[in-house]
C-alpha cells in the first residue's frame, strides 16, 4: 500500500492564481480530511469528508474548496491564493468506525507559498 | 468548545536525559480520544499513540510512556533516556465524536523537542 500520497510536494504561487493540491489513498477509508500547518499554531482542520459525495468545513474552510467524486481522492482548490494561505498542508484519511477512535494517517505533506 | 494546549514551546535537553512533554485538554464530552503524533525533521507525521477517555491506565512503550489523568485534564508524555533520534515536533491531539461518527482532530501547537549529543 502506498497509503496517504499528496502532490506537489513544494509549490509556488503568485497571488490570484488557482491550484489544486492532489491527495489520495489507497487504504479504502472513509474518512479523509485537509489541515494546514502553521508555525506555533498546530494543524488547524480546513475541510473533511465522512464518504464519496459528503463533504464539511473545518476550523479554517475560507479559500479552500474539496470535493469528493471517489472513495480514493479528496483533493483541495484554492481558488485565489492569498499570501496568508502560505502554509504546509497536511491531507489524511482513517476509518470512520468508532467515532474518531481511529488513528488518521498522513499524508507527506505539501509546502505551499504565495508571493 | 475543545482545546489543546502544549504550553511547551520548546525543550532542549542533553541525551540521556528524561523530558516530558505536557498535554492540557479541553472538552465537556464524556467521550474523547487522545493522541501523541511526533513530526522528525523529516516532516511527515507519525501515529505514537492513542487513548480514550475510559482508559487512565498509563502506558509504557520502550522509552515512551504516557500519563493520562482526567482529573486534571491532562495527557502527558515522557521519554526516558532521550537520544538524538527523539529531536522532533510533538503533537498532542483529542478527538471528539460527531456526527457521522467522525472524529476531528484538535491539535495542541506543538511543542518542538531538541535532544543535544
């Protein structure tokens, strides 16, 4: 299993444009999410998706949006980069069985900047 | 609301020395999990372990061991005999079921432990 993937793993952006960043599983969880890290801050949760077709806002959804088409991806689009959303971004999945119970696995990360 | 806090911001010791990493949670759920993720240098995050709210025996892993006490809300983390290799971010983290029968992750801010030769 190669598990949590993310792509790209770096990535620059000038302010305004549009990217979408990929993360997929191979493991058949239900239940994958997006956080972003930030220095002195933890990760802070910005969307998440209990199945294919359901998604919710996080702690931090403003600039992002997901979709969710197939058990297997869940990627994330940022619409209009903005130099506050220069971060790295953390995708991952887990089992939705026992309710938050399960250890979310994650993926390698992405190290996004916004000039 | 639910909170993490690691008031540990940063930790320096010299190898072999023993360091714990405090936890202080919040959360009026009967319900939770808990959880110690360590971020090497490397960045990628890596599952310590788990613990529910039912659960307050200790747990020893190795050098590891977690002290989780309800009382005082708390869910500490000590390595014994540190070594180089334990230089890293560690994340402590509670979980509160919802619904859908999800468990979004709270994370504490970190607190980054630095282990000197």
């Amino acid at each position: 299993n190669a598990g949590v993937t993310q792509t790209p793993k770096f990535q620059v952006l000038k302010t305004g444009q549009s990217m979408t960043l990929q993360c997929a599983q191979d493991m058949n969880h239900e239940y994958m999410s997006w956080y972003r890290q930030d220095p002195g801050m933890g990760l802070r949760l910005i969307h998440y998706s209990v199945g294919a077709g359901i998604t919710d806002q996080g702690e931090v959804p403003n600039g992002y949006n997901v979709s969710r088409s197939t058990t297997e991806d869940f990627p994330l689009r940022l619409l209009s980069a903005a130099p506050s959303q220069t971060s790295v971004y953390f995708c991952a999945s887990s089992y939705t069985q026992s309710g938050g119970y399960n250890e979310q696995f994650f993926g390698p990360g992405t190290r996004l900047t916004v000039l | 609301a639910q909170k993490v806090t690691q008031a540990q911001t940063e930790i320096s010791v010299v190898e072999k020395e023993d360091v714990t990493l405090d936890c202080v949670y919040e959360t009026r759920d009967t319900t939770y999990y808990l959880f110690w993720y360590k971020q090497p240098p490397s960045g990628e995050l890596v599952f310590l372990i788990r613990r529910n709210s039912f659960d307050e025996q200790n747990e020893i892993s190795g050098r590891y061991s977690w002290n989780f006490q309800k009382s005082t809300s708390s869910f500490n983390f000590t390595i014994t005999a540190s070594q180089v290799v334990d230089s890293a971010v560690y994340f402590c983290a509670l979980s509160v079921p919802g619904s859908g029968n999800t468990g979004k992750l709270i994370f504490g801010q970190g607190t980054t432990l630095q282990v000197k030769p």
